[in-house]
C-alpha cells in the first residue's frame, strides 16, 4: 500500500514556496534595478521567464507520462497559482516600497 500525500497539500506547498520565492525576488530585482537606473519592466520580464522555466519540469513530466506521477498535476497547479500571485503583488509591493 502506498501512502501519498493528498493533492490539496502538495498545491498548498508548491504554492507557497513559489509565492515566497518569486515574491522575495521581484522585489530584490526590482531594487537592484532601482539602484541601477534601469526600468523595472525588465524584472517583471524576467520573473515571467523564471517563472516558465520553474514550471516547465512538472508540465513536460505530465505531458510525457503522467500515469507515474500521481501528484504532478497538483504539483504543477501549485507552482502555477503561486507564481501568478506573486508576479501580481509584487510589483505592488515594490511600489510601496519605492523601487518603482
């Protein structure tokens, strides 16, 4: 018998991660940026693309064979909602904090 976790705790998990780490560093960009004299257009352009490529692992396994994986949907929900939220309240956040 195997013993999985449920697919609510593996989405929580993978989405509060994402949240904290894509959040954490949209901020830190944006202030690096900030400091640099360059827009912060380029860290939203940037946390998109991290945000694909930190996805993509989850999305090519259930593509190529999900009967294996019992939790990579919920693994990829997740990341996918965390990363989204982060990439919308970060910039909110870096605005209040001056760097934009």
């Amino acid at each position: 018998m195997h013993d999985y976790l449920p697919d609510y705790l593996i989405r929580e998990q993978m989405a509060v991660s994402a949240l904290v780490t894509f959040g954490v560093l949209r901020v830190l960009a944006a202030a690096l940026l900030w400091r640099r004299g360059w827009e912060a257009a380029w860290a939203d352009k940037a946390g998109i693309a991290a945000a694909l490529l930190y996805c993509a692992p989850q999305l090519v396994g259930l593509l190529s064979h999900s009967y294996f994986l019992p939790g990579a949907m919920a693994e990829l929900e997740g990341k996918m909602a965390g990363c989204a939220i982060a990439l919308f309240g970060a910039p909110i956040l870096s605005h209040r904090l001056g760097y934009e």
